[in-house]
C-alpha cells in the first residue's frame, strides 16, 4: 500500500513524520526493524533539511510502500543530487567511537553510514528536477 507524505523543511517537522511511518509498520515489523527504519528515516530527512536547496518553499516528500514482506521510503527531494561516491566510499570506521575521548566525539559525518547499516537496500536517483533516496528494508 502506497503511503505520501510532504514537510517542510523544518527540522521540526520529522519527528511527526518518522512516527506515522513507525505506527504504520507495527502489524507488520517487529520493534528492531521499527527502530532500525525510523533512525534511517530521521537520519535521511535530517539530511535533507540541512543540506538541500536553502528555498523553504520546496518541500520534502515521502512515498511509503508497505508490504507484508517490506518497507520501502522515497524521499523526494528537488535538491541537486548528492555525489554518488558519498554512498559508494563510505569508510567501515565512521560509526567506530574512542570511548577514552568522548570530548571530541564529532557530531557530524556518520548519517550516511547509519543509513546503510539500519536498512537492507539504500539506492540513489535524480531523475529530471528530483532527486529520490530509496531505502528499503525487509521483515
């Protein structure tokens, strides 16, 4: 079943979001892949927000395909594509976190990485003026 959202970029407007997609999962998800979409979800729109077109507004859309297997979440974005090698060159260390030094813990540079952890599939599209991040994960 097809699900369309749209927010506006504002920060503020994805926590609503995340948790209508979360709620729509529960028949179907168990709690872990909840959690595991909504962070990937939070992440991804986050991303959007902040480093997208600065024209507030554009907004940001959502297609939710829900199966009884899968989830699946384009975020539709009319923002220039991101360079492909930002998906393809992700370094295996930018989740890895030095315990003995949580001051300099950056606070930047590992959603990308979140992203291809939480989900099962993380495609990238930009098709004339839209740019589409497919995220796909299974039960």
């Amino acid at each position: 079943m097809l699900h369309s959202f749209s927010i506006p970029r504002d920060l503020a407007a994805i926590s609503p979001l995340s948790q209508s997609v979360t709620a729509l999962m529960v028949p179907a998800f168990d709690q872990d892949a909840r959690d595991a979409v909504d962070l990937a979800l939070v992440e991804a729109l986050s991303n959007a927000v902040q480093h997208g077109t600065k024209d507030s507004a554009k907004s940001i859309g959502l297609e939710v395909v829900l199966t009884e297997t899968e989830i699946t979440l384009d975020i539709i974005d009319s923002t220039p594509p991101m360079p492909l090698f930002l998906l393809e060159d992700l370094d295996p260390d930018a989740l890895e976190v030095d315990p003995d030094d949580l001051e300099n813990l950056p606070e930047t540079g590992r959603g990308l990485a979140l992203i291809v952890m939480m989900m099962d599939e993380v495609a990238f599209h930009h098709i004339d003026d839209q740019t589409r991040l497919r995220l796909t994960r299974r039960r």
